[in-house]
C-alpha cells in the first residue's frame, strides 16, 4: 500500500503500518479516554484517562495484529504464499496469494474472526476478575478491548464478501458446487444485499439521534460497492476461462527505445505511438520496462534533456509477465505481485505481445457471443489502436456500416469497472460520535452501531485482499488509448 512504512515482522511476516495508524488510533485514545473512561470509572484525574485511552487503543491495535496475523499463518499451514502485513486507518491486509483449494480458503477465512472472539472473551473474563479486585481503570479497558473483539468477530462473520463471512459463504459453496467463479458471484450478490440492508439501518439510526449510524451508512455503501466489483471480476473469469494469453495480446505491440532521453522521447516517439502507456526494450530488443507518459509531463524541461527515459520508467522486474502459452486467468490472478496492467508477453527474453484492458474486453466479449456471434455490432466495438499494425490492427479495429468509427464505450464499461474498482475506502471509527444526553440505551446503541462499523470495516480488506482486482494501479486503464 502506498504510504506504508516497515515497522517490524511478526512470525517471519513482514508487518507495514500506513501513515493513517497514527491518526486512527489517536481517535480511539480521545475516545476512550474523554468518554468511556470517565463515564464508569469517575472520579480521577484527567491524566489516567488520557493515559489508560492510550494503553487501551494500543492493545486494540494488537488484537488487529493478531486477527490478521492468524490469516497469514494460515495460509501458510496450507502453502500459500503470503507477501506482508499492512495496517492502516481502517483496519489490515493480509497480502497473499488466492488459495488453490476450498478448505484452505475456509480455513483462512475463519481464522480472523475466531481469533477476534477468542481474545474478546479472555479479555471480558480478565476484566471480571481485575474488576473484582477493585481495579476500575484496568477493568474498563478491558471491557472495552474485550467487547469491541466480539464485535469485531461478529460483524466479520456477516456472510458479505468482501468481509471474512463472505469469504466463508465462498469457500463452503465452492467445496458443494466445484464451481468457484459460482461461489464468488453468489458471495458478492450476498454482500451487495447486506450491504445495502447496513445502509439502510445505519440511517434510519443516525436520523433517530444515534450518530455512529451515519458511519454504518457508509460502510453498507462500501460493502455493497465492493462485493458488485467483486461479483463483475468472476464474471470476467468465468468469461476468460480456458483462454491462452496469446488468444488476447495484441502483437506485435508498440515499444519504446530506453535508451533515448525523455525530451526526444517526448518528441519523436510518444506522438507516433497514440498510446499514455508503452513498454521499453533496449539495443538488442529486450523488453526492460514500462513507461506512462502522464509521469514524463511531472519532469521539470532541465530535466528531460539530460535524464534517460528508463531512469524514470518502471523496471522489468515490476512489471506483470506472461508467457504466450499461460492461462489469461492465471496472470490476472498475480496482478497483486507485479505492476497491473498492461501485462507484458515475453517469448525466449523477447516482448511478443501486450495484454491491455481493450485486449481483455475484446477476447471475453468474444467468447461470451460464441464464434458465430463474434462481429462486434457498433455499440460494442473497441477504439482503434494507431500504434499497431498489420493483423493484430484489424482485430480492435473495425467501423460502423456508414464508414464511421465507433468508439464503444457504453458497451466497454461493466468490464472496466470489473478490473478497474478499487474498493473504495470509507472514513470510519468508532468511540468518537457525540451521544446525546440521556439514557444508557442510547449510549449502548451508539457504542453497537459505531463499533461494529468499524469492525465492518476492519477486514474490508483483509483475506486474500478484499480488491476484485490486488495490484492493479491508479490509472492502469491508460494502457490503451
């Protein structure tokens, strides 16, 4: 995630936080300390709430450790490669490969969860016990910590991709049917339903006076927005199953000498080319890297004289690779471990193709009509590609009976937000809505709904990576024209 730094490693996991840790945990603190603290244990001074809020968010942002960390070991008692550990404002990501067989994905998707209900409840029997003893301040913090886990647990169980009980409800209808691009459209229909249905509670509460409703509302929206991409991406793969890479690479494709600086590359090769995005190869042919045009124009004119355009471009080695024989699927699935699209096709160290989204569109739409219904009618023709030639040229190009080019876009768009939706990330938290002055139930409603948003929100992302697409870059689309 970009923004991430290193903090540490954990059973051999690398651990990132993002710089929104910080902030996210600051809140909880406030809230803690300034609310929850004074309102069961008054009396003391302002110093040992602020302190004891802070103890307390920092044994919260453990127990998320912990939750994702029982997702990384896991995957790894079943052989998945698992990458690192982020956290960030909303929650944690477990960065790993997809799990190729239903009972390690059941396994892996459990695993958060148990982990969460496990440590609330030993924290809520520890705080019985410390409580007894007369220690307030700990005994609240431990409440706390101990009610928020469960919550946490709970909420994560709701059968919604992209939450952990959507990945559940994938995993056991995958093991029925065999079929999981099936389970994963069945799991996103569910997560759009109950998204939708958190939405509507969350502002039904929030206009009856409980303000954690507002933040429910928005992750319902989130939910449902993301299992609808979720739902699209195993369309797609139910439409590109069996297709070879070759069967979707334009070829040969439009490339870009490395070694030229980026002032002549401005000038004597972006123009011809008509495309935002195009590989590098070097003196003898080899691809070496990819470079996006909208990076060049951020140079400072000193700059582009002197600097070589491979010294700005991104390398090889974080680059998506493909071999012309791989299943399409297969690569797409490992997008998470390189650069996104456009997917560079090498053969023998040569680049002999480039998979674009216009490529992926174009071969699925095909295989959706079938070969008999293969001509493309105006609406559902791609834009032509003037950087390419030759047979590969004819394949996006074509033109409407009067003569006239057709853009397609309308017809292009279900397949784009399919690769293209990055889940998007609400703002949430909990602990930090006022609550109106009254009665205790109100209190306990604001402290359901604003909990339990964020426990939505804490493992939004968090097996196998809630995103229907890992890896894909801001702007991935401006690999065709």
């Amino acid at each position: 995630m970009k923004g991430s730094i290193r903090i540490g490693s954990v059973r051999g996991l690398e651990l990132r936080a993002h710089w929104s840790v910080p902030l996210i945990m600051l809140l909880f603190a406030y809230g803690l300390g300034s609310r929850t603290l004074p309102a069961y244990a008054p009396g003391l001074a302002p110093v040992v709430y602020a302190v004891a809020g802070v103890i307390g968010a920092l044994l919260l942002l453990v127990s998320l450790v912990a939750h994702e960390v029982a997702h990384a070991l896991t995957a790894r008692r079943s052989a998945i490669p698992v990458r690192d550990i982020t956290l960030w404002a909303l929650g944690g990501m477990t960065r790993m490969q997809r799990p190729e067989t239903p009972r390690a994905a059941l396994a892996v998707a459990v695993s958060g969860p148990l982990t969460s209900l496990v440590l609330g409840g030993a924290a809520l029997g520890v705080a019985a016990g410390v409580g007894a003893g007369g220690w307030r301040i700990p005994a609240v913090v431990l409440a706390w910590l101990g009610g928020t886990n469960l919550l946490l647990g709970v909420f994560n169980l709701l059968p919604a991709a992209p939450l952990d009980g959507g990945r559940v409800l994938q995993a056991a209808l995958w093991w029925c049917t065999g079929d999981e691009d099936r389970a994963r459209r069945v799991a996103g229909r569910s997560g759009q339903v109950i998204g939708t249905g958190l939405a509507v509670v969350g502002w039904l509460a929030f206009v009856r006076g409980v303000p954690g409703g507002l933040w429910l509302m928005v992750i319902g929206w989130f939910v449902a927005l993301t299992a609808a991409a979720e739902r699209r991406w195993a369309e797609l793969r139910a439409a590109l199953r069996g297709i070879r890479v070759r069967e979707a690479m334009t070829s040969p494709a439009a490339t870009g000498a490395d070694w030229l600086t980026v002032d002549r590359f401005l000038s004597d090769v972006a123009p011809q080319s008509g495309h935002t995005v195009l590989p590098l190869v070097d003196f003898e042919g080899r691809p070496s890297g990819v470079i996006r045009l909208r990076r060049l124009s951020a140079l400072p004119s000193q700059q582009r004289e002197t600097l070589h355009i491979r010294e700005v471009a991104t390398p090889l080695s974080q680059c998506t690779l493909a071999t012309p024989d791989e299943l399409l699927t297969e690569v797409l699935d490992r997008l998470g471990s390189g650069g996104g699209l456009p997917i560079l096709v090498t053969d023998s160290g040569r680049l002999d193709g480039i998979v674009t989204a216009h490529d992926i569109h174009r071969v699925a739409q095909r295989h959706r009509t079938g070969p008999d219904d293969a001509t493309p009618t105006p609406d559902e023709r791609l834009p032509a590609r003037p950087a390419v030639s030759g047979p590969a040229k004819k394949r996006v190009r074509s033109r409407t009976p009067s003569g006239s080019r057709a853009t397609g876009r309308r017809r292009l768009r279900p397949w784009h937000r399919a690769l293209d939706d990055q889940a998007r990330r609400g703002d949430g938290g909990f602990g930090n809505g006022r609550v109106a002055e009254g009665t205790r139930r109100t209190q306990l409603m604001d402290l359901v709904f604003t909990v339990g948003a964020h426990g939505l929100l804490v493992t939004a992302f968090n097996t196998f990576d809630a995103r229907p697409h890992p890896g894909l870059p801001d702007g991935w689309f401006d690999a065709a024209p």
